[in-house]
C-alpha cells in the first residue's frame, strides 16, 4: 500500500457505479472513472435482471441480451474484462486515490464483491492508494454553509450553479471532479477520510443510505418510484 500522509500526494481518479439496484445482489452494469483528461467508460450486460423502477431511473434496459441506454444499443464488455481493463487503467496512474460519492457504503462493497468473484482483489489493491467519499468530505467542509442536501446533485448545482444528466456513471465522475476542484480540500483532510476495501465492514448494499441530508439522489428517487421502506443512516 502507498504511503497516503500529508507528504505524498498520489494523483486522484473519481469514479462512480451503474448497477442492477440497491439490493445485496446488484450487478455492475457501468463503471466509469476519470482523472484529469483521462477517462473510462465500460458498460456490461448484467445477468440478474434489472430492480423494479431501475430502468425507468438510469434509462439502461436489457433485451435479448444486449444492453441499451435510452433505447440505444451499447458496446459491451463482460464484467471480468471490464475489472481487468479498470486496473490496467489504474496502473497507467500510477497508484491513485480512488473518489466517489457515497462510495464507502455502495460503490466499494459492490466493487469488492466483483473482484472478489474472480479473485482480482490483490490485483486491484496493488493499483491504487486507497479510497476516500466525497459525501463525509463535503459534510465536513461544508458544514458551515447551511446546506440543506449533501447529495452530491445539489452541491454541483449549488457550488457550480450547473446541472447535468446524473445516473449516468461517466457524468457524475466528471461532475465531481469540477465539485472536488471547487472544495479544494487540505491533504489532512483527505487522509482523514481514506480507507480500503480492507477496512470496510462491508454491510449488505441494501443498507447504503445515510440520511435524508446527505442520500444519494439514486437512493431517493429509487424510494420513491419502488416504495422502498428501508433504515435511515446517519454518519
């Protein structure tokens, strides 16, 4: 593991899940990820069917098995090759730092739970430096402004005064890295807020809210199309 104290500042690469739903057995159907002017983008055609109301929400859809996105048909990968493909993307970085936004309670446990379906977990974790969410980063700095949604669609709109096509992975990545410019944080700050995949409790997907001030607007607009009565979190 890469030495991540306030010394060593390892490049950053901001990346985000599309999946299946929010239940325990989800599949990864985008992963995107971006770090400067570098970027990636791989769809795969899952091979549970999709939760009620996730297609309606992300606009992906599968039929006779080829995925779509808005009705239009998508290059795909398998997920194997995709995971493979991402760690040769992160080894080209030279041992990033992994962000996301509300990725410590869903993204990083449904990642790990693929890598680990083909045993490339050590594979991934001599890439990267380690993981850090945006969501408890931008509660900490931001605690002060009065915010009253930490979603990470409001705070592009309220700190970037921009709008864009959120759900998908390759949108919201670039979207939080403009965010991440913007909040500027310290490399104290960051290293306060780095974990592994090791380090994760991993609780069951289903489970990933964390409040109504900072839920993800997936979460939310999935409780309100799927009348999803589930626990409310807060960290």
């Amino acid at each position: 593991m890469v030495d991540c104290s306030p010394l060593h500042s390892p490049p950053t690469v901001f990346f985000d899940l599309e999946t299946t739903g929010l239940d325990s057995s989800c599949e990864i159907v985008q992963l995107a990820a971006v770090s400067g002017g570098h970027t990636f983008n791989l769809f795969m055609v899952p091979r549970r069917p999709f939760q009620r109301g996730a297609s309606r929400i992300t606009g992906f859809s599968v039929k006779h098995q080829r995925l779509f996105l808005h009705r239009r048909p998508l290059l795909t990968s398998s997920l194997k090759e995709a995971l493979l493909s991402f760690i040769s993307f992160l080894r080209m970085l030279d041992h990033p730092l992994l962000l996301g936004h509300n990725i410590r309670r869903f993204d990083c446990p449904v990642l790990a739970r693929a890598l680990d379906e083909f045993s490339l977990r050590s594979h991934f974790q001599r890439e990267v430096s380690g993981f850090v969410d945006t969501l408890p980063l931008a509660r900490q700095l931001l605690k002060d402004h009065g915010l009253q949604s930490f979603k990470q669609e409001s705070l592009v709109k309220n700190l970037l005064g921009v709008s864009y096509a959120a759900h998908n992975a390759l949108e919201d990545v670039q979207a939080l890295q403009k965010l991440y410019w913007k909040l500027k944080p310290s490399a104290n700050q960051i290293q306060q807020h780095t974990f592994t995949l090791d380090s994760l409790a991993n609780p069951p997907v289903n489970q990933v809210q964390v409040g109504a001030s900072g839920e993800s607007g997936l979460c939310e607009r999935f409780r309100k199309v799927m009348d999803i009565t589930e626990e409310k979190q807060e960290d």
